[in-house]
C-alpha cells in the first residue's frame, strides 16, 4: 500500500537515494533539503505526485513552512526520516572552532527536534506511524577527529529512545546507524577508501524496504541496515 513519506536531506547523498526509490517504489514523497537546485532536480527527475521543497533544518521558520506545506497535503507522514546531517571538518576536538561545533548540534540535534516538533502532532492524531531518525555507526562508537558528529549522533540514541517513552500507541520512534556507505561525508573522513564501499543508490535499494518494514512493533529500538 503507497504511503506517505517525509525525508529531510534530499538533496545529496543518502537522503536523496531515498527519495528516488521510495518514489520508484510507488510510495508519496515529501522531502527537503537547502539546495534548491537539487530539488530542482528530484522535482523533475519523479513528476508530480511528489513534493520537494527547499528546507533548512537549522531555521525554526523553514521548517515551519515546510511542514505547513506538506500537511496541506496530507493528514500525516506514514514514515518520517530525519536524514539532514553534517559532520565536522576532521581535527581534534580541541581545534574545532566553537562556531562549527555549535552549527553542528543545531543541524544535527536541534534540527531534528524541530522537525519533529512540526510533524509528531499530526501522526499523533492519525494514530500510527514512524519517525526514523539516522545515527550512525559512530553514534555507538567513536573515533578520532570526528567528536563533534559522535556527540550529535551518540545524542540522536538517546533522544529517539526517550522519544519512544513519550509516544502514545500506535507511533514509533526509530534509530537507524545506515552502515557505511561511501557518501561526501565519508569521503571527507576515509578519503580513497571510501570508495571501497557501496554508493547510496545500491544502499539504498536495500535500506528502503527495510524502512518501509518498520511499524509500531519497533519503538524503542536501535537498528543497523541489514548488510551494512
């Protein structure tokens, strides 16, 4: 059965490997991302049962928008994917400018709160669905140079896991690490050796149906891509 699905981060990457095959998989997308010319592009790549919209999560404003536009839509997202991330420049914790690290959690954490402050109302009222919200490999682990991302990802566990406590039946809050694909993000930390792994159209012909799997029965938990 076609369903509704919100994504942030569409416009590179894994968000937007998603967006391509929930849509090719005959599901209603609904996604956003800050660069308007990638959307753009999704817009004219899917036709137009579907919604792409330029959307920064670090804008209490821009999410509001979006969110005002996607529901005029639609009662509620089935599925609601909080995949908008960065990551900082590799160095030392101490050597990442306060300015940077600050970006990063409202991108990371904030942005993900707003997100589902602007759609858990609604999912609430139709009484079902499930928020996704991606960590990482490093949200359970931590490596060197990366400290700031392990703290936002390490802070989206626990978060979703709090979430679910607070959700009434029905609903789902999920943390998803997406393995290791090789990303701009990966690259920036693995150099060459990303490209050791899969890129995001062959991840994402796994990870989709895997998400779209998720229901109630999930809340709470902790998930890795099968095969990642």
């Amino acid at each position: 059965m076609p369903k509704n699905i919100v994504i942030t981060g569409v416009s590179r990457g894994l968000g937007r490997a998603m967006a391509l095959e929930f849509a090719r998989r005959g599901h209603r997308v609904f996604g956003g991302a800050r660069d308007t010319a990638a959307i753009k592009s999704l817009t004219n790549q899917t036709g137009g049962e579907h919604f792409f919209s330029g959307l920064d999560v670090a804008d209490e404003n821009s999410v509001k928008l979006f969110a005002e536009e996607t529901l005029s839509q639609i009662k509620a997202p089935d599925l609601l994917i909080n995949a908008a991330a960065s990551i900082n420049e590799p160095a030392p914790l101490w050597e990442v400018p306060a300015d940077e690290f600050s970006q990063l959690m409202e991108v990371n954490l904030t942005g993900v709160h707003r997100i589902i402050a602007a759609f858990t109302p609604s999912m609430i009222s139709a009484g079902s669905g499930v928020i996704v919200n991606f960590s990482s490999g490093w949200g359970r682990s931590t490596a060197p140079d990366v400290a700031p991302y392990c703290a936002t990802k390490w802070g989206i566990e626990g978060l979703t896991q709090a979430l679910a406590h607070d959700l009434p039946p029905g609903l789902a809050a999920v943390a998803f690490n997406p393995g290791i694909i090789d990303t701009a993000m990966l690259q920036k930390c693995f150099g060459e050796e990303a490209s050791h792994y899969p890129g995001p159209g062959e991840w994402a012909k796994i990870a989709v149906p895997f998400l779209d799997s998720l229901d109630a029965g999930h809340n709470g938990q902790s998930l890795t891509c099968p095969g990642m």
